[in-house]
C-alpha cells in the first residue's frame, strides 16, 4: 500500500494546495466566508489525487522501487506490511 501519500497528505500537499486557493480567492477581492470555504473545500478535494501523483513520480525516480508491480489490498494499508 502506497503510505507516502497519506504522509504527503497532511505534510504538503493539503496546505499547499488549500493555502493557493485561498491566495488566489484573496487577491480577487472575496473576503467572505462562502469563498473561503470553497477555496478549503477545492483544496480538500483536490489533494487525495495530487498526492497519489506526487507519491507516483517519487517513487519512479527511485531505482530501487518497483513501480510496475500493484499491492493487492483495500483502501488501508496492511499494519504488518513491509514499508515500501
């Protein structure tokens, strides 16, 4: 299971991703709450995929890693599993 996303989740990506939204909404003059909380709620939908790619790319360039081959598992990762 891909557990650098979930560390790139909450360390990276969220605030980056949240933090531009809301610059960009601020320098467009809205100050309201509704836009606000868009800014937030398209930073949130928009970092489980970014991660997912950023994870991806990382661990591509990584020579040692082999990127073709897909764990089987659900959506969490198996507690006893070898770190990949």
């Amino acid at each position: 299971m891909d557990r650098l996303k979930y560390v790139l989740i909450l360390s990276g990506v969220f605030p980056t991703l949240s933090g531009g939204f809301l610059i960009i909404v601020f320098s467009l003059g809205y100050y309201t709450w509704p836009a606000i909380i868009a800014a937030v709620a398209l930073g949130t939908v928009l970092t489980l995929p970014a991660a997912h790619l950023i994870s991806r790319k990382i661990k591509r360039e990584d020579p040692n890693f082999n990127h073709r081959r897909e764990p089987e598992g659900g959506f969490f990762p198996d507690p006893n599993a070898r770190e990949v």
